[in-house]
C-alpha cells in the first residue's frame, strides 16, 4: 500500500537541514586541529578542490538515487534494483548511522555540558585547570551518561515531530543562528592583537609544509564532511520535491560546508597565534585550549558560551539525519507511528552509546585491537564502513542505476546545470571511485604515502 509522505516545504528549508546533516564536528572540531598539524594554507586548499571534486559528485549521487526513488535508503535500493542484493548498501548505511550516533552523542553530551556550564559562567574561572576540568566531565560515567541521555532526548524530541515540523523547523532556527554566532566570534578573533598571523597562516598557502600524508588527510577530511556514504542524503533527498535542482541543491550545500570551514580557521587560528599557542594542538583544542585562551580575553565567557553553543547547534543537526535515517527506515511502510518508533530508536542508541561514554573511565582499561570502544567506534565507521559505503553508491549509480532516470533527475530543474552532466558522469565513473580506493587502502594501512 503506498503511503503519502512527508516532503520538505521549500528549497531553502532542504538546503538548510542538508547543510546541517553536513556541518558538524567534522568542520568544527576535527576541521581546525588537522588544519593546523598539517600546514595551514596548502592543506586548505586541498581540502576545498578535494571537496569539490570528490565530496560534490557523491552528494550529488545519494541525492539521485534518493529522490529517483522516493523512499527511504533501503526501500530505494528495492525500487531501483529489484531482486537484487544493492539494498544492502541502505542496511549497511543503517547500521552504520546507528553506530556512528551511539558515540557521536557522547560527543554531543560533552558539548551540551559545557555549553550548560558556560551560560552562568562555570568554565572560566580563576585558576582553573581546563584538562582535569575535562577530564572531570569524560571521567565521571554519571556526567556522560546524563549528558548522552539530554543530547539524544533532544533529537529523539525534534524527529518525532517529522520533517516539516520537526527537523526543518529546527534546522532554519539554529543553521542562521550558527552562522550568526560564527561571524561574531570571527570579528573578535580578528580584531586580536597578532591576529593577521593566524590569518596568514590559514590562508596562505605553502605546499613546503605539506606531506603525502597531508594530502590523503585532506581528501579524508573532504570525504567526510559531506555526510555521505550511509545514504542519509538518500533519505533526506526522498522527501524532495521535483521543482528543485538536484545540482543546484548540492552545490548550495558544499558552499555552505566549505564556508563554515573558513570562518572555523578563521575564528580560531588568529586567537591561537595571538596567544602564541601552537597550531598544532590537536583534538583538545575545543574544551582544553580554547578555554583558557578566551579567559584572557575581555568577555572571554560570553565568546565560549557562543562558540560552544555554535557547536552544540552543529552537532544537532548532523545528528538529526543520523536518526532521521533509521526512523524512516521503520516507518515507511506507514504501520509504525513515527513517535514510538523514534523513541524506541533513541533509547537503542542510549543503551549502545554506553560502552563508548564510559571509555574514559569505568571501562577506560578495556580495549579492542589496542583501541578504546569509543576510539574502535570511531575506527569502524570512520575507517571502514564510510569507504564501503560510498564506493558502493558510486558503483551503483553510474553501473546498476538506469541511466535515463540517472539523467533525468540530474537535469531536472537544472536550467545551465544539465552541460555539467558529462563532467560528474566522468568523476564518479573514475575519480571518485578511485580516490575511495586509496584513502580506504591508506586509512588501513596497505597504502602507506610518502
């Protein structure tokens, strides 16, 4: 029986909860640091063509297949490659979602802590020692588990309501205020004394400092920002309407995501080369560096309250598409209500996100493969499954996918997009395909670069 679903109610509303599906800790938090321990500038640059050329052409691709199709990433595969075994890249894509949202929430716990923190003015303080004062949130099982349990309570509460109501409502509130706060933050950055050092070491590029291992880190991190490879922009494209340009959609989207990467250089490099810190901090940055460079600075709480809450919108709503994509998979058939299965779904979550809140403590001394749970997580979906997934949507839409419907959802609506249409049938038939070869191979270790 076919049910009515659900569609975005305008253009602008997709762009917004697509950019927001996007834009998450990997621009925010991974995006700075990486920057910063492997050049700066050069891998900028990097990074963005890698984006274009790499992360544009698989967007473009789930957003195809999604909307061709209708339905939600399993039942797609179904209707465009029936009686087959292609709907495993959907269930393989679920499972993955499942398991990057169990410690991506715990993630997200620690932020929404913070953030909660920060407001009355309970992160800066005299004396404070910022690593034990992280240490006190990630050690401490009863704070994670309260902090995993709130951040997931929070979607559990937005993607029960839908896509009009629910996720799109939430992404046009807190995408514009993202970009609001970013802009704040970056105007203070820069008005920084020693500021235009950081700038200049953000922007100018110069590929002495950049290694073969830069390079593939830059196209991991390119890869990765586009929150493609689980066919969560499958599902979110099914609720698309035929009016918009798929190209046009997706470009707006990578615009989006490569402009918040600038404005995070740009909000962090200048204060960290004014404090004479190095670029090079790594993944403390956000809660033990960044702490004690704003309590030197006039207003120093109010500049973390926004930056923090900044990232607390971010990781929201990347973490709605992760939800998102599981709920509608139990959903679509239109037996199940989509509030209990929501619930049912977040509460999973919390119970699978356990294990990895408590890697830092309770079972801090527990390890897989010499890895914590959380960072074996991490490893399995950031390393292992992402890679699959993609190069499986890359082979099934230029191989198994027909062609006319191919063609037809690229070009439609597209105006001057469709003369573009040989170039991405090219990138995703060789380069792209290719480049997920290399950076699977690399980030396991049987390709090692120079």
């Amino acid at each position: 029986m076919k049910t009515n679903r659900e569609q975005w109610s305008s253009k602008i509303g997709f762009i917004l909860s697509t950019a927001g599906a996007a834009i998450g800790l990997g621009a925010i938090w991974k995006f700075p640091y990486v920057t910063g321990m492997n050049g700066g500038g050069a891998f900028f640059l990097i990074f963005v063509a890698f984006t274009i050329l790499i992360g544009l052409p698989l967007l473009i691709s789930e957003l195809i297949i999604g909307r061709g199709a209708g339905k939600e990433a399993v039942t797609a595969y179904k209707v465009l490659a029936p009686d087959s075994h292609w709907p495993w890249i959907g269930r393989l894509g679920i499972a993955g979602c499942f398991l990057l949202l169990s410690f991506y929430s715990v993630v997200g716990g620690w932020v929404l802590i913070y953030s909660a923190r920060s407001i009355p003015g309970m992160v800066i303080t005299d004396q404070a020692d910022y690593a034990e004062m992280f240490g006190s949130v990630t050690g401490s099982p009863l704070v994670t588990l309260l902090g995993l349990a709130l951040f997931l309570l929070i979607n559990i509460i937005v993607v029960s309501f839908g896509i009009k109501k629910g996720i799109e409502q939430a992404s046009k509130l807190l995408m514009p205020l993202l970009f609001i706060f970013f802009i704040i933050l970056v105007i203070r950055s820069l008005t920084l004394e020693g500021a235009m050092q950081g700038v200049r070491f953000f922007l100018r590029p110069d590929f002495s400092n950049i290694t073969g291992e830069g390079v593939l880190y830059a196209l991991g991190q390119s890869f990765f920002s586009l929150a493609v490879g689980f066919s969560c922009m499958v599902t979110y494209s099914s609720y698309l309407k035929k009016e918009v340009s798929i190209p046009s959609a997706a470009g707006s989207v990578v615009t989006m995501n490569i402009f918040v990467s600038l404005l995070a250089g740009l909000a962090i490099f200048p204060v960290v080369f004014s404090f004479g810190l190095e670029p090079t901090e790594g993944p403390g940055l956000l809660f033990i560096v960044l702490p004690s460079v704003f309590a030197q600075m006039p207003f120093g709480e109010l500049f973390l309250s926004l930056f923090l809450l900044l990232f607390l919108f971010a990781t929201l709503t990347s973490s709605f598409s992760l939800l998102e994509i599981i709920v509608s998979a139990f959903t679509e058939s239109g037996k199940r209500g989509r509030k209990p299965v929501t619930f049912i779904a977040g509460v999973v979550v919390f119970f699978a996100g356990i294990p990895a809140a408590l890697s830092s403590s309770t079972i801090s001394s527990f390890h897989l493969f010499g890895l914590t749970i959380f960072d074996a997580t991490d490893y399995l979906v950031s390393n292992i499954l992402l890679p699959i997934g993609s190069l499986l949507i890359a082979i099934f839409i230029i191989h198994r996918m027909e062609r006319s419907l191919v063609e037809q959802e690229f070009k439609l609506s597209s105006g001057m997009a469709s003369p573009w249409y040989p170039i991405w049938k090219n990138l995703m038939r060789y380069l792209v395909p290719i480049t997920i070869i290399v950076v699977f191979l690399s980030t396991i270790g049987i390709f090692q670069s120079a």
